[in-house]
C-alpha cells in the first residue's frame, strides 16, 4: 500500500512553523506495511491545495492530511477534500452537539462559526478529537483512504494513538514489528561485531544504528498480526539481549531518565541533584518522567557562586580549586545528597557560555556523583558546539554516569 | 518569482529525522521577493526524486533542494539533476582539489569515493562549504535556477547565510523586511484595534499574529534595497512601539527570557526560584541566555514534600493548604528569596503529571511571585495537555508574570 502525507497551512509553508507532523506519521507507517511515497506541505490556498490533493489521489491508495481543519476562513481542507472528491458538505447534528459540549465543558458558548468544523462528506465518518474542537476525517472510497488529522502536535499524535493506528492494523494485511534495544558504553562497530551472528537473519533482521543517546539494536520482524511478529523477535531479542547484558540500558521508546527512573524504583533509592552550568536541564529532564517524584528529591540550581556556598559547599573549595573544578563538583553531590537527603547525589559545574572561565574553555564540564557511602564517581568533558549544545551534552553524560553506577551497584 | 523545496533523504521521508531544513529556507524567502509555492520530501529514490525535480523545473523559478550529497551510492541528487537536465556529470578538478586540502586538514587522506562530492554539470557552478565535503551547486538555465545544498542542516545555514542568501539578495529587484514586535499581556483581538490606524498602509504592512509566547505585530516593508526598506518600516515601528508601551517585551529573534533577563540586569535585580512542577525547566529556560548568571541566583527544584520544607516551606502551611495550593507556592515564593538571597523569588507547584492529586485536575499550577518588599502577585491555571505541555505552559505563565511585575515596578 502506497502512502503520502500532505501537510496543510501556510505557516508551514512559509517555515514560520516546522512540520514535526509528518515525520511523526511516516516513522509509524512502515509497522503497518504501508510504504511512504512523498510527504508534501502546502499553504491554505485552494488551488494549490486542490492540485496537490488531485495528484495524491490518483497516485497513492492512503493519504494522510494535517491542518486546515480551524474554525476560520483559511481554514480550507474540509472544502477541498469535498470539492476534489466532488461530494458536498453537510452539517453532521451529532457532531454539532458535540462541539457544543466541548465548550459548555469549558465554560462557555460554541461561537458559531466554530459549527463549520461539525461538517462532514457522505464519504467522510468522523474521528474523535477530545483535545480540540476539529474532529478528524476518514474518507474511503474506490479503494483509497484519506484520513485527516488536525494540525495541532497534542490533537494530531494524540487521534493517531487512540483512534487512527488501531484502525490501521485492523486493515492491514501483515505487520511489521520492531523492538528497539538501546545501548551506551559500546562503540558501533564493537557492538555490529558482537551481535554479528545475529546478523544474518531476514525476518527477523536487524540493525545498528549510532544515535545521540548511544548505539540502538533494532530487530524488525514481519507478521500476518502483531503476535505472529512478536514471536519472530523473541528469541532474537532473547540472544541479543544475552550478547549485550548491562549494557542494553532501555528499550524502545524509553528514554535514559525513564529507564534510570526505574532503577532508583526497584533499588528503592533516592537522587539530589546540584547544577550549576546545566541550569536546570538534568532535573528537568528526570521530571519528563511520569512518578518521578518517588525517587526524585530535587535539585539545587546553584548558579551564583554565593548560592553553592549557602548550599553546603566550602568556601575554601572554591578558592583553592575554583569553581569550575573537579572538587567544587564533587562537594556539590555531597552537599546536594546532605541537603536533599538523598542516598545519591551529583554535581555539575561547568561553562556553558561561550567564553573561557577560570583559564578553562568553554564547554568544560566538570560531573561527580556521590553515593550513601560517599564513594565518589567523576567525569569530564571538554567540547563546544554551542550553548543549547553544551548543556544537552553534560545532561546526556551525567545519566549515563548516573545509570553505570546503578549497573554496578548490583 | 516563485520557489519550491525539495528535502531528499531517506531518513527525512521516513520520519526517523525531522526536516527542519525546509522551514528554514522557506522563512527567509519572502525577504528576496520570492513566493513559496511548496515544500515536499522525497527518499533517495531516483524515480521519484526524478519525478519532483521535473515538476519543479516547470511550475517554479527557483528550486532549493537539500540533502543526497553525500559521497556513497545512495547519494542521488547530483546524478538526477544532471538527468533532468539532460547534461553530463563531469570531475572538477579545483572542487578534488578543496576536497583533497579538507581531508588532509584533518590529518586524512580524501576517500576515493568522495571524488564523486567533486561533479559537476555545465550549467552549474559550485557554492563552498567549509563545514563538509559537499560544496553545494547554483545551476542557472533557462532563466531558471536550481539551489541544492548538503542536508545537514550545520553544513546548510552556513552556506545559506553566507553563499546563498547575499547572491539572491544581489539578484532580487526588491527586498522585503520584517520587524517583529513581541507583546504580551494584550489579546489579539484589542491589540489589533489599538493598532487599527496603522493596518491601513500597505507598504510596510502590518500583521498581528497570536503566537505562544504572546502576540506578535510584525511590520513588512519592500524596498529597492535592505536600507530603503528600513527607512520605510522605521516611523510604523515608532507609533507602534509608542502605542503598544510596555506590552512590547521584544523584537525579532529576542526570547522571553532575554528580554527578563535585560530587565533584571537593567534594575540591578537577582532572581532565584523555588520549582516544584516544572522540575527545573523554569530555571532552564532562564539559563538558556547568554551571561543570565549575572541575574539569575539559581533555583531549588524541591520535587519531593521533605525538600519543600528543608527548603524553608513551613510544614503547617502544606498540610492546612495542601502541597498543590496558593499558599505553598506563596511560601515557597518567599523561600526561595530567602534561601538564595534574591531581590525576587517565584514559586511554582501543580501537577505535570496525567492524575488528580489533592483533588484537583491534571494541569492545575499554582505560581507566586515575591519581591523585597514582600508583594506578592499570584496566578493559576488548569488546563493539561500531557505532561510536557504542562510544564512548558506554566514555565511561559511565570516569565511573563515576571515580565509584568518587572515593567510594573518602574
């Protein structure tokens, strides 16, 4: 089955917005053996949007379409779907009584000319948007698909999770599945070498892929459903997973401060944080996880030098080997496990800024960890791509030191 | 004249990267004059890739492609071009030549594969990138030209900005400039009115667009040249800025943050934090600025209850209030002044997560803000869209608390 996906308006078009929409979709299509032809974007202008639709009809048998569905004028994609397909619009009473819902719900009237978004096409059902007032569009007919999503991030993955990819693997005639084992401490080609007998397989098959969180395994299988596919990668998974031990730190869509969540969960131990260059980033990226806050005590985003100080750290410290120091970051995990009261602690110190500090170049990182017994673990990086980079660097090493830690613990 | 981008890559079609490199270029078109059409992706498939660029060439003046450069086999956009265009691939002896001088700069000797990065056609001539291999080409036929540049998007900006955008400006009979005027506090609808007088001229045009971080007015103006443009947007950008005042907190590329951070700095102003929902991304988003340790004491991110109280947060306020209440975030507010010596002290608690504590909904934040003289200016807000949303939304809702109250105390 061959696919598209067009994504409509003009603050796409004119860059004023980046299409995360598209790329969300076409990384889920292949699972439902639906292969991606083009993906296009297309400002709210009706001819150009008329042509685009016209060609995407005749050429591809699934269309998936974001945006175009608000409430104003501009808002074209429910008009064009009708007149490409030459059907008409009429105003679908269970949908009307719904939007109205949807405001009453939030405590006023539906403006009116929000009822624009309660039409439909005989072809058309429509597909739930609890986060919106635009309900989505399937259209079927002669054998081809149009499905319609609102633009919206949140509305769109959120319709494409609960309403769109059940519906997807209903239809679909095989499915294919992938496990994604995500690994650190091992380079790309060590780790192509050690699961190199796996290799060879075709179904499943299998990948290695360089990410920037570490090495990924990806093993894909294909399958008349989902359990048919599953059982194709189980044993590989189960190999793979025996080749690679520790250093597999997660799998699929779990992310480093999941997985490291669900170590300090089941080693029943607690995190304090002291950040000083990093600004908040590593303690915002623990608290992206759902019931952190069981393990997670805080942090203490030590900026000011003052502030390490009142935070626990010797003055003496500071002076004698600077801020920017291997010592200053360690009493910063001691000092933030005695404030925090927590059984592990780490330290950050570093220069995120684009100029040199205390003699040290910019991007210098300085990370201790230190734990109940006070064994302490350091590290440090020096390396400059810029700000944003800097601190995505340092939040990146300090979990993985943070999870090689708990690793070895055990 | 009218434009196109082509993104070409596998990964970009598949998802598995996000094309960012079609929103960049599309956003610094309308200053040359040049009208977007579309944008599309296409994989490393010579049939489609093929297909589009024969579209382009007759529909557009002037394509931009990105991406499929690269040295290896799959690397298709030379070889295609060259076909569309009926013309021949031919080594270009100075390009081996650069090649070559790059590869032994980094102490290597050139790949032979990468001898292919040298081709070029009749029509084309090639455009530098110091950041890789690639050079980029300008093919100019038939009144028609075709930009194509390296996908990645380091290598692709630094070629715009330096190589690609000073010859369209060269080549442009008119150049459009824009000066964006970033408020908040004021809704759209009133901001329009207040600006009603203006929104009559045509050249510089006035648009007013609701964005997240508040409402942006932006005034166009098109000029023979970038000067003549300036001297036309200069007396709007003067009435605008007299009747808008203070709910203008920026311009241009300025964040919210940058501009808090010019306002602290300018009343000799520290900030500290006391965050609970936001974990951090508060303190974060602060830290994202150049030299904000000037202002910017740090944040005690007090995730766990204990840590809230540790932190100065009297445990009798919490349990008479609740954890997620206005006088917590008030206390901590205070806290947060006093624990970090800070002129100003904001507190946030709430709930990021998708479940109902203390029984209030998912969303709800509670932010206060406490200055020397112990004000206090408190606000919150329900509303949940997943977690990350959440968190984002409160971080915006205290930045701009804090704009106010700083524009207020002047």
């Amino acid at each position: 089955m061959k696919a598209e996906v067009i994504s409509i308006g003009t603050e796409i078009l004119l860059g004023e917005i980046v299409d995360t929409n598209a790329a969300f979709i076409a990384s889920r299509l292949p699972q439902f053996g639906i292969d991606m032809l083009y993906t296009s974007q297309v400002g709210d202008n009706p001819d150009r949007l008329s042509e685009i639709i016209h060609r995407a009809w005749n050429r591809s048998d699934i269309i998936f379409c974001t945006g175009g569905l608000g409430p104003t004028e501009d808002d074209l994609t429910r008009e064009t779907i009708a007149k490409a397909l030459n059907e008409t619009l009429y105003q679908d009473e269970a949908q009307a009584e719904i939007l109205r819902n949807f405001f009453q719900g939030r405590g006023g009237d539906m403006p009116e000319r929000n009822l624009k978004q309660a039409q439909l096409i005989k072809s058309a059902r429509a597909i739930a948007n609890p986060r919106g007032t635009a309900p989505g569009w399937w259209v079927e007919r002669e054998n081809k698909t149009i499905v319609v999503m609102p633009g919206p991030p949140s509305e769109m993955t959120r319709m494409w999770e609960h309403e769109v990819a059940p519906h997807l693997e209903e239809k679909a005639t095989s499915i294919l599945v992938s496990r994604t084992l995500k690994t650190s401490g091992v380079g790309e080609g060590t780790l192509d070498e050690m699961i190199g007998p796996l290799l060879h397989s075709t179904n499943p098959s299998i990948g290695v892929y360089a990410r920037v969180d570490g090495v990924h395994v990806r093993i894909s299988a294909k399958g008349k459903n989902r359990q048919k596919a599953l059982e194709l990668i189980e044993p590989v998974e189960r190999e793979a997973r025996e080749i690679l031990g520790d250093s597999i730190w997660g799998s699929d869509d779990e992310s480093l401060s999941g997985s490291i969540g669900r170590l300090l969960q089941m080693n029943n131990l607690t995190l304090g944080l002291m950040e000083s260059a990093t600004g908040g980033a590593l303690a915002s990226s623990l608290t992206d996880i759902d019931g952190s806050s069981s393990y997670f005590k805080g942090s203490i985003v030590t900026y000011a030098t003052e502030a390490k100080i009142m935070a626990g750290v010797s003055s003496e410290t500071i002076e004698a080997s600077g801020v920017i120091s291997e010592e200053t970051a360690t009493a910063m995990a001691i000092a933030a496990r005695t404030k925090l009261q927590s059984d592990i602690g780490i330290g950050i110190t570093g220069i995120a800024g684009g100029e040199e500090v205390e003699g040290q170049p910019p991007g210098t990182m300085h990370i201790a960890l230190a734990d109940e017994k006070n064994n302490i673990t350091y590290s440090h990086s020096r390396y400059y791509q810029g700000r944003d980079a800097a601190k995505r660097r340092a939040v990146l090493t300090a979990l993985t030191m943070l999870r090689q830690h708990l690793i070895k613990r055990n």
